[in-house]
C-alpha cells in the first residue's frame, strides 16, 4: 500500500480537496491520503516547491506525492509523473518539482497521456480532480508508471532557477524564501553555511546573534536559529519576526562576524 | 464499509470536527473519513446545499455524507437520513439536502427519533456530535436505515428554493450562487446554457468573453470559462474576480451574443 | 490499534502537522491519526489545555492524545508520556495536561529519555516531529510506556492555576475561557451552577436569561444556553457575541437571580 500525499493552492473552504479525495477512494478504496497543506499562496509555484523540498523525504519510501498548483491549467502545460529512487510526484509539468529532484536519484519521467487512467469528462479548469487524482490511486493500486504514458527526458522537465546563497570572504549573503505561520523566517542559507558567533540583517534590521533555542532570545529582538528543514531562520521570541520586519520572500539577509 | 463523508459550518479552530470523529470512532473503529469542508458560512445552509451538490457523487457508492449546518440545533427542527440510490445524506431537516435530492432517486426518508444509537447525553447545541455522528458511525457499521427512527414522506422535506437562470430571446440572466477560494465567480448558469461566443456583464462590470483556459485569458480583464462543477465562472486570470468585481451571491449576471 | 490525535498551535499553512503524520506513518504504517485542532493561538497553552479537556474523553480508550504546544521547544523543558486509566498524553510538560489529568485516573508520568525512539537528528526547533511524533508512532505500535524513559513523579509535572469560579451568597462570579469560530463565549461557570431564572452581565453587557436552544432567543441580544463542553456559553442568535461584547479570555462574568 502506498501513501498519497496531497499539496495544492485550494484552501480549505472549497470541496476541492475533499472532491479529489472522493475520486482517489472511488478508485482505490483502500487508498491512505495525508495533507501536506492547501494554503500555497494561490499559484505560487515556488512556494509549492520550496514546501515539498521540505517535506517529502519524512514519509514512507513509496509514498506519491501529488501536487496540485497549477496556474496553467487546461492550457498546453503537460501533466507528468516522477519516479525517483525512493519516491513518486505527479502534478503539472510547470517547476513544482524542481527542488526535489535536485535531492532525489531520478529513475523515470512520465508525461500522463493515457487517458483512460482519468475521469471521463475532463474538465478545463480542475485537472486535479480530473487527472491528476485518478492517476495517483491507479499508481497507488500497483499500476506501473509506464502505463500512463510517455517516458521524457529531462530536460523537458520545467525547472525553477534556485536561488542561491553567495559566500565572499567577509559575508554570506542570502534571501528570504519563506514565512512560517508563526512569523518565523526562513531564508535561503543552509544551517552548516552558519557559524555560532555571527551576526548579521535583514533588509535594515539587525539579527543580534545565532541561538541554540527559541526562549534563549532577549524579547523583542530578532535572532538567527538553525531551523528544521535547514535552512538558517530568523525569528523574534514570542512574537512575529515577519509582521515586525515586513519581511517578503527576496528580501535581502546577511551575516558576517562580528570585529 | 462505507465512507463517511463531513460538512459543516465548524471552522478549523475549536475542536468540533475532531470530536466528531472521535465519536464515530469510537463506535466503529474501521471508519473511514473525509473532510468536505468545515468552512461553510455560519449557519449558512444555501451555501452548503450547493457544495454537496457540487461534490457529493464523486465519492464511491454508498458514501454517507454527513452534513452539519444548523441554526435551529435544541429546537423543533427533525434530524433525518435520507437514503437515495447511491448515497446516504444525515442533517438537521432544514433544507440542506434541496439540491442533491434533485439528482438523485430517493429511496427513504427517516426521521432520526431512536435514541439508543445517540450518545447518552444530548446537549442543546451540539447535535453533530451528540446525534448526527453516532448515527453516521453505526449506519457505516452497517445497521439498516429503518432501524434509526420513522419513515417520512418526501414532502415533510424542508426544500430551498431553487435560483434558476432565465432564458428570453436574446439574454440569458443568473445570478451569483459562489465564490471561491481563488476568488472565481460561479454563476447559477449551466455550462451547455452558454455558447462560446457570448459576452455578458455581472453587476456593472464587462465580461469579455468565453474562453477556453485561464491562461489563455488577457491580464485584468473579466472571462467567463465552463466551470468544473458544470456551472459558468468567471475570472480574472491570476487575479481575485469576486474582490475586483465585489460579487456576492444573488449578484445579477447576464450573457447575450454580441451583434 | 490505537488512535492518535493531534492538537499544536502549527496552523493549517505550513506542513509542519503533514510531516509528522509522515514521520508516524514511516514508523507505524497502520496509525489512525485524528486532528483535534492546529489553530490553537501561538504558545497559548491555556488555551490547548481547554481544548483538550473538552474534547479527550470523546475518542475510544487507548487513544493517544499528541499536543504540541512549544514555545520551550529547545530549552530545558522536558517531553512527557502521561498515561493514565483510559488514555495516553504526550507532548512538553508545560502545562498542557492540567486539566485532563484532574479529570482522570492518573497511572504512570514517563520523562522521554531514550533516543532511540526519535529521528536520528534532533533539531532546536521541531520536537514534534524529531521526539513526539516518533514516540507517539512506537507507543501506537505496542511498546511499553516504560521502553520510553524514567518514570517521574507527579509533583514533577507543571500544572497551570486553574481559574475557578466563585459562588457567593447572591451571586455566581466566573471569567471568559474560550471563544469559538460562531462567536459563542465559554465561560469558566459549570452548567450545573447556573439555574434557569438567572440573568448576569459579562464585562458590562447584560445577559438577558438562560435559554434552551439558539434559535429561541430574541435578535441581536446576549444570552446564556447550557453549553456542549459543560460550561455555560454567551451567544447572539445568528450573530458573533464575542465580536459585539469584545470579550477576551479572563473578562469576568456573573448570574444573579433576578429580585
């Protein structure tokens, strides 16, 4: 049995998901389907991809990733299936991927042309449901990926530009790639690119040191903390360093050590 | 065993829905649940009508769809389960159940009075987790639907009325019945209603078209597009239609071919 | 099997909760994981201690309750395993199983020690899921709660103040503990407290009598009802009377009967 994860930019107020979850059960009902979230910021394509980086390697090898951000959506952008060493991700062919496939050992890349894994009536606007659900009970069911359509090579595959940090001689300089529910900041720096004793900003704002625990900060000042999915994270003890800064992914983030 | 489906008007903030299914759970360990949505409208029970309409028969045969929006809960409004063809649908007798009963064939309607398959204990305002869970858990265990209470006649039914779209000569008028998490504007206007050379206006603003893919559509600009619950929407690609256009439910919407 | 559920302050945006239900299901493939709630507001852990007291002893015994609500995640607070008569909790001990451990046979405190049961890397910030999303898994899977840690005292465990009402000769005096998504205001009053006849006032809004079902109650006034969790909740029929009241956590409350 393989897992279904789910990762779209619905929301939670619409049947959207809970439809593709009728779909998939109607198809395989057995099917095991976990929520990655549905609050992607609607097309926010690198968002999406920044989120399935941090998360897919925590589930069971096997598990199908489904993601679902699709700003193309009944145009010519082309549905794919993945599989890598270990996992599987279906969605559009639009960069969603991109991240992942940087970590994963790619085995196949599937364009899903075979329609008769789909729902009968394909709608314009709502592939998800449509293709994309079905497909990923059928392949949870045991199908083969290859019976869903055609191998690809690639560099078909859409990639977003990752957006690396820089390291000269006296600074690291990075990004802000994503705000947490909290307000906690997560850039684009790896954690090991950081040493204990650096200091550094954001945009304008001083980060007053690198710190071993959230409660450890003086309040109201903005630190630096190793965060989980490893990447360095900026944050105000008890409040929200987002908020406070006006932080944006882009903004620019810094450190060195202090003279 | 069957799928117990939930819709409600809880949020995803207090603990409701979670109770809910730790009734149901608890009765009958193997159920298998699905979310809808918990996000309708306080007490908003045409909004329901129309999502289970929309999502309800996606879902395998013999899905129990449970439904809890309900602003007389404590007083003389009837609990019912209604079984049609395919499906079962529980809730409050408040008219919930309008449009699904349109589509489907009725088979039974019972009035939920036999206590013994409620909790012990029935409070005055939380009839989803003191009724209307327990009976969907042992209906899914397989009890038969005569076993909950007494038949009644279809037309004991608390029904909405319908909003149905106008036909004259040269215009076709609806309304607004939805607006969704992207901010697309779904008409009471049936997809087949429409050919694709229309144009209309909703409210005051100009719809410039029909059109085949939201990204097929110009920037700021209002389409209309065939939507997936087979109702017309319109849009604004990568925008928010129903903030630019300010649409509420009701809003008038017409089409006309251009001369 | 045992059922776990969830409750964190860890919102519905990030996949924070998708990642430790991955982290349970890699361990424990078969885990049935029931969402309480992930909008408790952030590091309130009051506030996820009344939830869970309204809502643990509705799940089938064995259930274990998993809350995460952390604002010491990473400092010297310690992770605990509670088990008592019926349940099982676990999270950080810091408060959250106050008012659940009143309610309940209290059987056996384990501090979480042994490592072996976590992810391989810990991280400062995401306990979780790198500690008790994996105990949880293994607990589920059958170990023994003593494979888990030492065994602590129940003088070790944080308990909040709980904030009781007072009784008086001619009046009853509470305070506001919760309010939910409708607007209705839980007080900290018991049910039982209350009589039929009593009217009261909250902050300086008066509350015009106790009455058996929402939809009784005359417009836009406050009024009382015997509340779901057994306290007496404040509501507007049809209205948000914590948004017309401005209620907060703590505003006090009182009953009288009227002379």
């Amino acid at each position: 049995m393989r897992l279904i994860t789910l990762t779209t930019d619905f929301g939670n107020s619409d049947p959207f998901v809970g439809i593709m979850k009728g779909v998939i059960l109607d198809i395989y009902p057995n099917a095991k389907i976990v929520d990655l979230t549905h609050n992607i910021s609607p097309q926010n394509i690198r968002q999406a991809s920044f989120i399935l980086r941090s998360s897919y390697y925590y589930f069971p090898k096997g598990t199908i990733h489904l993601c679902v951000v699709d700003p193309g959506v009944g145009s010519s952008r082309k549905p794919v299936l993945i599989k890598t060493k270990d996992y599987f991700f279906i969605g559009p062919n639009n960069g969603l991927f991109s991240f992942v496939i940087e970590n994963e050992k790619l085995i196949n890349i599937i364009e899903l042309t075979e329609k008769k894994y789909w729902l009968k009536n394909i709608s314009q606007t709502f592939h998800g449901r449509d293709i994309f659900a079905p497909v990923a009970a059928h392949l949870a069911q045991g199908k083969d990926i290859k019976d869903f359509g055609q191998e690809i090579t690639k560099n078909k595959l859409i990639l977003l530009k990752q957006d690396s940090p820089i390291k000269t001689k006296n600074k690291i300089r990075g990004t802000v790639q994503y705000t947490d529910h909290f307000g906690n900041i997560i850039t684009n720096i790896p954690n090991y690119f950081i040493k204990t004793k650096m200091i550094g900003k954001v945009k304008t704002k001083k980060i007053h040191g690198i710190i071993a625990c959230y409660s450890g900060a003086e309040a109201k000042k903005l630190y630096a903390i190793k965060g989980s999915s490893n990447f360095i994270e900026l944050f105000v003890n008890k409040d929200n360093a987002a908020k406070s800064v006006k932080a944006k992914v882009g903004d620019p983030v810094e450190f060195w050590e202090p003279t």
